[in-house]
C-alpha cells in the first residue's frame, strides 16, 4: 500500500498534549487545526492565560478552535470543511461526540496515560502513583463517543521510581507518547493493525483532582501520605491544618502546605497521629507506621519556608499538631 500522509486535527490542551503536538509537527506531519480548551482567567487580576497547546499553535501559525461545547450543528460543520482524515486527541478535557468521531477516514486516536482498561478517566498518572503501581504506561485508543472505553491499538509500559512525584512521571510519559504516536500514524494509516477490546470487567476509574482532595488524613499510613504528596505534585499539593497564635493571643486556624517531605516507614513514635516531632535532627509528624519528615513548608498568607527557618519564626511548631 502506498504511503499516506495523513491530515490532522489535534485535540489537546496542557503541558503533556503540546509535548506531543510539537513532536508531530517536529516528524513532518500536517497538523491542519487544533482545538483546545477555552481561555481561563486566573489570579486576583483574572488575567487571561492560553493552554499550552494554544502557544504552541499560534507561534507555529496554526488556525486555533476554542469551542465550549462540540455539540454545537456550527462546530460540527467546521470541523467537517477542514477536511482532515485522522484525528490525535491528548488530554483535551471534552468527550468527543459521535457525530464528529465519525468524521475522518483513520478515526480518532487517543493517547491516554495509563494501561487501560486501568484508569480509565482525568487523573490517570496521580492515581497509578495513589494506588502504589510499580508501573504504567501509555495507551493509543481508537476512540468511541464513552470515556477511555474504545479499542487498544498500542500499548507501552513505563516503570514509575520509588520517589518519582506526578510531574515527572508526567513528562516521561509525554515523551513516550509522542515517540509512540509518531512512529505509529504509519502502520496505522496503511491498514498493518488490528485493533483489539478493551476487557470492561477489569476497568477501574479516577476522578478530576480537585483542591481539597490534598487534605492530609493523619490516620493513614506514613507511605499513604507519602504516594499523596508525590501524586499531587506540582498541584494541588498536600496541606493540613494548624492553630497559630493571632495578635490578639487567640489560636487562629490556617493552613499550611507541606511543599516537600520524605518518610522514614515503620518507625514506632506513638500513636498521636498528626503530632509534631523531633526525629534525628529532622521535624516530622507521626503518622500510622512511621513518619513524614518536612523539608519545607508554606503557611497560608506567607513565602514558602524551609523548615530550619520556619522553626526559628514558629518556634512552638515542634510539639504541636496538624490536623
């Protein structure tokens, strides 16, 4: 069969979608749209910031689509006149409906970062790590109008470190992705594979993360919290709760983000979980089996600190309790 070079439409919207987009467009691929999700406003200011895919389009001279919603008769139709015959979605933040899944020759390929049928859903990479895997990997899916639910075409695996936080897994896997993706379009395109089921039975799913889901249980084990931290890296975080004396020498109630920490399991300190400790010359709080040692901290209102100086400003931090 004669090589095709294929027409695309990219669907995509963070750092990981553009990792892959900028590969594409590095390999030689025509990349004819992209859409991506709205403009958000963000701070105190609601200054207006473009998604990464969306920089990444526009220096690379790239007509832009931004719609709230791709129900819309209008959207379809546009995106019908372009005329591409495969679409490469990557984190876009929409299901795509049947109506626009039926549009191009090669369908719909979703670059999906887990081994589906596992952790099908919006925070694949967080819950591998929430859940203790020992590995991951990513996924190219021929997709269907459901979530995460269409035929495997290829998969890869990714071992992910002892220690190794969200954001980094997130950016090795963006690179396998794009490696896979790039070298896949070919077979794809001339008929060499065979789709295959996913087994439905053995799906397992997560939630889109949300703020408070960075609430510390201190009733957990000191590797539970641990996994949340590295899985909750860069955003949102982990954080408890402390009573700090107020100018009118009322304890007041903030909270406070454990920016970096490390564990030391299975040490025997008690059972005050959440209390605050001295441990070999390190703070840490006792959890069920062992400790989490701060490294640094931010309190709410305040530059983040490391825990050396933060002791020095608060100086009955040791010995009190988050909660």
């Amino acid at each position: 069969m004669n090589k095709i070079d294929p027409k695309i439409i990219f669907f995509g919207t963070p750092e990981f979608a553009s990792g892959i987009l900028e590969s594409l467009i590095g390999a030689g691929y025509k990349i004819s749209a992209v859409f991506t999700q709205p403009d958000k406003k963000v701070g105190r200011d609601r200054k207006i910031v473009f998604s990464p895919v969306k920089k990444l389009a526009l220096r690379r001279e790239i007509k832009v689509f931004q719609p709230e919603s791709l129900r819309e008769i209008r959207i379809i139709r546009d995106i019908g006149k372009i005329g591409a015959n495969l679409f490469i979605i990557a984190a876009y933040g929409k299901i795509l409906p049947k109506e626009i899944l039926d549009i191009p020759e090669f369908g719909a390929i979703n670059i999906h970062a887990s081994l589906l049928p596992k952790y099908r859903g919006a925070s694949p990479v967080q819950c591998a790590i929430l859940e203790g895997e020992k590995e991951t990997g990513i996924t190219l899916m021929l997709m269907n109008e459901k979530m995460d639910e269409g035929d495997v075409l290829v998969q890869e695996k990714m071992e992910i470190g002892e220690n190794e936080t969200a954001q980094i897994l997130l950016e090795g896997l963006e690179k396998l992705g794009a490696k896979m993706m790039v070298g896949f379009i070919p077979d794809w395109t001339s008929g060499k594979v065979n789709p295959r089921p996913q087994n439905h039975s053995q799906a397992t799913y997560c939630q889109i993360i949300r703020r408070q889901d960075g609430k510390i249980n201190w009733n957990f084990s000191a590797a539970e919290i641990h996994r949340k931290w590295r899985a909750y890296q860069p955003w949102p975080g982990i954080f408890s709760i402390i009573e700090i004396p107020a100018k009118d020498g009322k304890n007041q109630p903030k909270r406070i983000k454990l920016s970096e920490v490390e564990i030391i399991p299975r040490s025997e300190t008690g059972e005050d979980f959440g209390k605050i400790i001295k441990y070999n010359q390190n703070v840490a709080v006792q959890a069920k089996q062992g400790l989490i040692v701060l490294k640094k901290v931010q309190l709410e209102g305040k530059n983040e600190m490391d825990m050396a100086d933060f002791v020095r400003g608060y100086p009955d931090f040791v010995g009190s309790k988050l909660e």
